[in-house]
C-alpha cells in the first residue's frame, strides 16, 4: 500500500478549507432536505451521498478540465465541487423536472444521484470536451459503471501513443485526462468491478477508482461481502512493486480525514496522470448517516456501538473538530458556514419546486378551464363536473393527472359536437406530443447524423471484380476504413495478431499497429466497455465479441449503459460503438446460438442488423461510420468461406437501415427471414416452384429498424399470406416480425390464411451437422410449411403429403 507524499498541506488557504467547508454542508444539507421531501410525497425515491462529502472534496482538487467521471449515485458532493451540479438542479432531479435547463444530467428521466454533462448541443454536435469537467452518464446497476471507466481512460491511452489522433484537440491533451472511477464497497463484489480492474491493468491507463467503504451493502456487512472485509486488502497483488513494473498503485486513507484525504488525492492523480498507470484508492471507515435509501432506516440492522461510531467519525464533524483545534476557523465562523448552507439548500430547494410545480400547474390549471368549459355545453354535465371536481382536488398535481381526467371526460361527450370538445381535444393533442418528447424522445439519434439518415451508395460491380472468399470482402472494408479514419480502432479476443477466428482483419494489426487492431482479453464484459468509453470520447471503435452466444456475458452493459445512453440523457451524450459479433449457424449447444429475441428486447436503442452476406455487412460498417449511433452487426458465421464479389467501391458503398430486399420475386405466399436462413429459404423457395408454389423471399436486413417502408406488407397485399422463418427460439424473433407486419403495419387485412412462423426448437443445437439438421428449420421444413399453408388454401390442387 502507498503512503502519499504531497506537497498540498504547504498550498491549502483558510479561504480554500472554509469553502471546501461550505459545499460539503451545502451537500450535507440538501441529502437532509431530499429525504424529507421523499416523506412529503414531493418525490418518488431518494437515494444520497451524506457521508462522503470530505473525500469528493478531496478529489475535486484534482478533477481538470477534460477529465471524466464513471460512477454512481452517491457523487453528489464532487459535482457540486467541480461546479457541474448546482443545489437548484440537484432538486430538479430530485422532483424529476423534465426541463434540460432545470435537469441537465437527465431532464427527469432518471432517478436522483444519476449526473452526467451535456457533451453534445443542441444539434447533436461535440462540444469541446476539453473545455469541461465530465462526467459520463451515470446508471443504476451496481458495478456497471466499471466497464465504461475502461474505455474512458483508454482513450487517453491511444490519444497519446497515437499521433494521428493529435488533431483531435477537443477531445485531449496529449492523453493528459484522467478517468475517475467511484463505487461503494459493497458493489466491488460484482463481476464487472474485478474484471475492469484487471483490465485497467494489463491495459495500463489512467483509471483512477475510488472505492467509498461506509461498511455496509444496504443491511449486509462487509464481511459478507469481500474476503477478508477489505477490497485493498484482496487486490494487493496489483500494486507494482517498482515504477518500472506493470501494475497498480493502490492508497489507504480515512474518510474523515481531510488532510490526508487531500494529499492522497494529490499523489494518485499525479501517478495516473503522468505515468498513466491505474490507482486504486480505498477510502475507509466512511459514514451513511441517512442510511441506503429513503427506502428505509438502517437503525433496523447497525448496531447501537456502530450508530455511536458513525455519529462520532462523521467526515463534517471531524472536518469541523480539525478546524477548530487548527485555529484555521473559529467556532462562529464554522457555525455561520453551516447556518448558510441551510439557507441556501431552503432556497434552491424552494425554486426547484416552484419551476418544477409551476409548469404543471399551467398545463393543470388549462385542463381544468377546458373542462368546465365543455361541462357547461355538455349533455353531460354532472359527470364532466365530478372529474373536474376530482382533479381539483390533487395536490401536487403531476403531468398524467390532467391527460387521464380530460380522456375521461372525452368518453362522454364521444357524440357531441362543440368548440368547446374541440379545444379539449386540441389541448389534449398538445399534451401528448410534449409529454412524447419529455418522456418517449431520443430512443436513437435526432440529428443530422442519424443512421436514418446517411444516404444509400449502392455497390459497384464490373467484370474486373475479383470473387473471393466473404471474409476478404470484410477485410478490404476494414482496411479502407482504418486507413480514412485515424478514429476507428478495432478490440476483441483474436482481432490483433491472427486477424480474428475468421480472418476478416488478417494482416491488418500488421499494417496499422497495435493500438488499431488489438487482441483483449477473454472479457466480453469490458470489451464493451472500452468501446463504449473510447466512443465517448470522440473515437470509433468496433468492439468484437466473438460468437453470438457470448453476447450474454455483456448483455447487461450494452442494454443498460449503451442502448439507454442517448435516451436517459435526452440527446446529451453518444457513444457510437459498432459491436461486432457472429452467430446463427455452426454446431454445437454454445456455438450457434441466435438468441435474437432476448437482443431485441433487451437493447432498443441501438440498432440491430442482420446481414446474410459479408457484402451486405460491409455496407452497414460504411454507414455506421458515417452515423452517430450504435449498433449490433450479426455476421454469419457459416457465410466467410462462401465466395462474393468485391465492390469496387468497397470504401463507399453504404446500405440503408430498415429497407428489406427482396432476393425472390413470387405470388403465392411471403416468406419473411433473415442472415443464414435466407440461403435455406431462396432454395427451399426454388424446389416449391417446381410444385407450382410461388413464394416471394424477403430479407429484412435490419431487425432495428424494421421495414421503414412496409415492403413487406406491400408484397402480402399481392400474396395475401406470409411465413415467418428464422433460427430463434419459437417466439422469439419471428414473433417480433409478425407483431411488426400485422400488427404495427397491419397486414392482417391483406391475409387469406393464418400467418405463420417457423422457427428453431426451444433447445439449443446439439453438435454435428445432424444436431443442426433436427434443432433449426431447414429447406425441408420451410418447404413443407408452405405447402401445408396452400394445401388448406387448395386442397385438390396441393394434395396432402403425409
């Protein structure tokens, strides 16, 4: 363990302590006050950061400008040091006020202690990240800012070490940015902790982790939850034994001591920032006075000797006694400081309320007009009046209070016709539209650069195009795109050296260098979030994880961290991360899964493609680069030796999201399906032509977005029925395609026949070609579903063939 030797005790000012005095009761007070108002009915939930104020304190003096913070829900007093949180705003958040202004971190779409800062205008444009003090958006799961923190601090790493990349001076500073990392005792018993940290050190980046140990996990002690009751203790084989020698500083410090809190601080950042080597920073014997939540008291599990300890060894308190005993404040002063922080917490708290309550109850007060006007020109008076009297009566109102009393009341006047109904129904109409922005907007991207939006390039093809293997179309992608853009970098298990199990990036490690086309670890986890970090940052990475089936092990990352990011910041930060993967058919349980239901529901917010040839994938990757979005590519994995031509555009050519592609023309039935089952299809498709079947064969493309356009309700229309076909589970995604085709396009009025899926059984594929044959649909089954579907349709002209 490290000892700090700093040189910050000869620096600190009287005027500096008393003011690091001030924000900490200034946050102290206002965890005080959230909690009351969590009572009061004001706010849903409260979850604080009292008890932790010196130590944030300490660290903020080190926090510049350019640098970024990974951590969880109880940072509130660091943002408020590093002037990125103001106490009016820290309540906005608190009541969930739906303003940018009020709310900047998430404009009421997360619950308090979630901060982040707006990295991007209005436009969806980088701001200069090197202009502000950063911190990325934060999330609920414990541990799961962990994986983010990697990438954050790799950035710097590849911002130093690589020199194309010193343009980018909105983004770095030579890699002089640090990447701080907090997270509660408790929490570092999670998977993602322990595999961020040994990744942060074989990588050997600026990531600098702050553990905040109060003792505790909600109600359950530390020796339950880490060996031998300390996380320092545990990972002391990480500290690096020379400067010379890869790995860890790690630091022991109390979290009442101002002191050396300030100088621990001062010479863990200093190792991070110049040697970019990670620190581990254990900050002891921490207090929760309010304990977890407001969810309930922690009086029900501490012991009474523990109670008396926390009040003794509160960091304000001591922090207070240090003063005094120091001469550096005089007890009216200290005193004064705490009155003004209570004063000042009243009154942001007060206009938190009132601008967050004002704009209800102008909506409110509207609806109750609108009301009483059509209750007095109704049929309907005495029922119209008891909603109104009813909504009268709310205190505080919120937003849904009004819509549901105004839809009721549209129940009963369904007949009527009046001005008034029609200024009821054009107050209505406004509140759901301003309600969709404040609560539904910005899913994906809502600027210029959407992947919507980039324009289609088909590709070009000539006599002189060479047929090759699918992994080399691949391979002359990336390699054009790794030599246009100095930004794109690509990771993964096998990437760097061998090229990938696959080759689509052979000989590319060689020709860019290590730090574009690198080997990780086994750590799908992390890979993630590397990219996810490095996308923050302004760079475009391609995270690979290596089969489909391993998604899992990443899953909560992508589904919590990157596919809510633009969402829970309402267009404040993106991360445009290409995660690349394979999958579909190959053999075995582990190898050949196509769990795309579970990917479909678990990551809206990025996009979901699904391409059947490595032509197909290298036209996503083209437009993907020019978007800012991310996304999930599936390659096939059986599709790399199977020969395609190469455009001679490979460079340019791009392919439009959300547009199927009709690969055989038909009349009879759709047959809708995707990635390696269009190959089975097309020819199952050809055998049905010699019965006298015409089936049209749809390849979807992308699965997020799905037909934009309705082709595939335009080709039902002139077949009037479909099958649904793919390697999922049965109602995984081909129950998704028909809810998207007859219900959200409603193709269900074009249908002569019930639609119908095919798809895989419930269980993974056994191995050998046999255990693929028996699990997943092959030609045989989609031929003989069609043809069951035309033999109910036509009995005589389609016989039954069992």
């Amino acid at each position: 363990m490290q000892t700090a030797e700093a040189s910050i005790t000869q620096k600190l000012t009287a005027e500096e302590i008393l003011n690091d005095y001030r924000i900490g009761w200034e946050s102290r007070q206002a965890s005080l006050a959230g909690r009351k108002e969590v009572f009061m009915g004001k706010a849903k939930f409260g979850i604080f950061g009292d008890g932790k104020e010196l130590a944030q304190l300490a660290m903020a003096k080190f926090f510049m400008p350019g640098d970024f913070r990974s951590g969880y829900y109880r940072d509130q007093t660091l943002m408020f040091a590093i002037g990125e949180l103001t106490l009016q705003q820290y309540f906005a958040q608190l009541y969930a006020h739906t303003d940018i202004e009020a709310d900047p971190s998430t404009a009421g779409r997360a619950m308090n202690g979630h901060f982040g800062t707006r990295s991007l205008d209005d436009e969806g444009n980088w701001k200069n990240l090197m202009e502000i003090k950063n911190s990325s958006a934060d999330i609920s799961p414990t541990a799961g800012q962990m994986p983010r923190l990697v990438g954050l601090a790799y950035a710097s790493k590849l911002y130093r070490q690589n020199p194309h990349l010193k343009h980018l001076k909105q983004f770095s500073a030579n890699g002089n940015e640090v990447a701080f990392g907090t997270i509660g005792n408790a929490s570092t018993s999670e998977g993602p902790f322990f595999e961020a940290i040994n990744a942060a050190g074989v990588l050997q980046i600026p990531m600098l982790v702050s553990v905040w140990d109060d003792g505790y996990g909600i109600s359950v002690p530390a020796e339950y939850q880490t060996t031998k009751g300390s996380i320092s203790e545990i990972l002391a084989g990480f500290q690096r034994n020379s400067e010379e020698e890869q790995g860890y500083e790690i630091f022991k410090v109390k979290g009442w001591d101002y002191m050396a809190l300030c100088e621990t601080y001062e010479a863990a950042v200093r190792v991070c920032r110049e040697q970019h080597v990670p620190v581990l920073v254990h900050v002891e014997e921490m207090t929760q006075p309010q304990g977890h939540s407001t969810s309930g008291s922690h009086e029900r599990y501490k012991p009474v000797e523990r109670l008396k300890w926390e009040e003794e060894y509160d960091c304000l308190k001591k922090m207070r006694e240090w003063m005094l005993e120091n001469g550096i404040a005089t007890t009216e002063q200290v005193d004064k400081i705490e009155a003004e922080a209570k004063d000042a917490v009243r009154a942001a708290r007060g206009k938190a309320w009132s601008d967050f309550a004002g704009a209800i109850k102008e909506d409110h007060d509207e609806a109750l007009k609108l009301l009483d006007n059509l209750a007095a020109v109704s049929d309907h008076t005495t029922q119209i009046a008891t909603i109104t009297k009813e909504l009268r009566k709310i205190a505080p109102p919120i937003r849904s209070d009004a819509v549901k009393a105004v839809r009721k009341a549209l129940r009963f006047v369904r007949d009527e016709r009046s001005q008034a109904k029609r200024e009821l129904v054009g107050w209505l109409e406004q509140a759901m539209g301003e309600n969709a922005d404040r609560y539904n907007s910005y899913l994906f991207s809502q600027s210029e650069k959407s992947a919507l939006l980039v324009e289609e390039v088909k590709p070009e093809f000539d006599e002189n195009s060479p047929s090759v293997d699918g992994r080399e179309v691949l391979q002359a992608c990336f390699d054009a795109m790794l030599a246009r853009d100095p930004r794109v970098f690509a990771i993964g298990e096998d990437v760097g050296y061998i090229g990938d199990v696959n080759q689509a990036f052979a000989g590319l490690q060689e020709k860019y260098g290590e730090l574009r086309v690198t080997d990780t670890g086994i750590r799908e986890c992390t890979i993630i979030g590397q990219g996810i970090g490095a996308a923050l940052r302004g760079l475009r990475p391609i995270a690979e994880i290596q089969y489909l089936d391993y998604l899992l092990y990443a899953i909560q990352i992508l589904s919590d961290d990157l596919a809510t990011l633009q969402y829970r910041t309402k267009g404040g930060q993106k991360a445009p991360l290409i995660v690349r993967t394979r999958g579909h058919r190959l053999e075995g349980i582990w190898h050949s899964g196509s769990p795309i239901g579970m990917v479909l529901n678990s990551l809206r917010g990025m996009h979901v493609l699904v391409p059947r040839s490595m032509t197909q994938a290298a036209g996503f990757y083209n437009t993907l680069l020019k978007s800012d979005e991310p996304a999930l590519i599936i390659e096939c994995l059986n599709g790399y030796r199977l020969k395609e031509r190469i455009p001679n555009n490979i460079a340019e050519f791009t392919l439009p999201l959300g547009k199927p592609e009709i690969l055989k023309v038909g009349t009879d039935i759709t047959i809708v399906t995707y990635g390696s089952m269009c190959r089975i299809v097309v020819e199952a498709a050809k055998q049905l032509e010699e019965y006298g079947i015409s089936a049209e064969v749809i390849d979807v493309q992308t699965l997020l977005p799905f037909d934009t356009d309705h082709m595939i309700t335009d080709s039902i229309r002139k077949t009037n029925r479909v099958l649904f076909t793919d390697e999922d589970v049965p109602g995984g995604a081909t129950g998704y395609m028909m809810q998207q085709v007859v219900d959200e396009q409603g193709a269900y009025r074009w249908l002569d026949s019930k639609p119908q899926c095919l798809s895989a059984h419930a269980h993974r594929p056994p191995y050998s070609s046999d255990g693929d044959y028996f699990s997943k649909p092959n030609v045989e089954d989609v031929f003989e579903t069609v043809y069951d579907m035309m033999h109910e349709a036509d009995p005589e002209a389609y016989p039954a063939i069992y």
